[in-house]
C-alpha cells in the first residue's frame, strides 16, 4: 500500500510518528520535513495535487493521503477546495470510519494539537481498514463534483 503525507511545523512530529508506526505502507512524504515554520496551504495542495496527478495517470487503485496540521482544520478546508478530493478531519475511529463508509473520503486530516499519536495511529488504522459502502451514498458523492 502507498500512502501520501504531508504535514506543516505543527504536524512534523506526529506524521514522523505515524510513519514509524506503519512500516508496512510505502510512505510518500511531502514535507515539511523540519519543524521549522511553514503555512499549512502549500503542503495540503502539494498532496491533492499528487493525488489528482497518481489517479489520472493509474486506475488500478484511489490514490489517498494524510495531512497534518495542529488543528486539522487548515489542512482540511485547503484539501476540499480540490475537485474530486473528500478530506474528512477526524478526531476518533468513529468520524474516521463514517467518512470512509459514506462519504469515500481519500484524505485524512488530523490535527496533531487536539489528540494523542496512539489516537492518530488508531484513527488511521480505522480509515485504512474501512471500505465505501457505495449504494445511496454514490450518489451523493457524484453530487459533490458537479
């Protein structure tokens, strides 16, 4: 599995954590990669971006990905500006599995201030492992990119 990650200063160390915590998944990081100061839009973009450019170059499989920022909330307001992108900021398994099981959200926002590195990784764990339930809710998610 290949995930990409993307975080501000806020987020470094909980995305370094969460990547030391899945070993498993072929990491793409896309910075920052310090915990030197940096705005939160321009690494929330590089990631849909990324994500955009992956899904119209391969259908094998959605490309997804993790933005971090202290609260979550930057990153995910970025993130939704994108056509095609449904960044769901999550804050336990619950919220996480719902916005994969109804809304086929393909970026996770965490923010690194508000919960724990083991909430992260559990969160994270939860949105991994939860599939779209499609039916009624394709639908809806059409609606969203007209």
């Amino acid at each position: 599995m290949q995930l990409f990650i993307a975080s501000d200063h806020a987020g470094f160390d909980l995305k370094e954590d969460i990547k030391k915590n899945f070993p498993q998944i072929n990491w793409i990081d896309l910075g920052t990669h310090s915990k030197d100061s940096t705005p939160y839009p321009q690494h929330a973009k590089k990631l849909c971006e990324k994500i955009l450019e992956q899904k119209r170059s391969s259908s094998l499989t959605e490309p997804q990905g993790i933005l971090i920022c202290g609260s979550g909330v930057g990153v995910s307001m970025q993130a939704n500006r994108f056509k095609e992108i449904r960044a769901a900021l999550c804050w336990n398994e619950e919220v996480a599995k719902l916005s994969r099981q109804h809304n086929a959200s393909n970026v996770l926002c965490l923010g690194a201030r508000l919960i724990s590195a083991q909430m992260a990784c559990s969160i994270l764990k939860t949105w991994l492992e939860t599939p779209f339930e499609g039916g009624r809710h394709l639908e809806r998610i059409k609606m969203m990119d007209l």
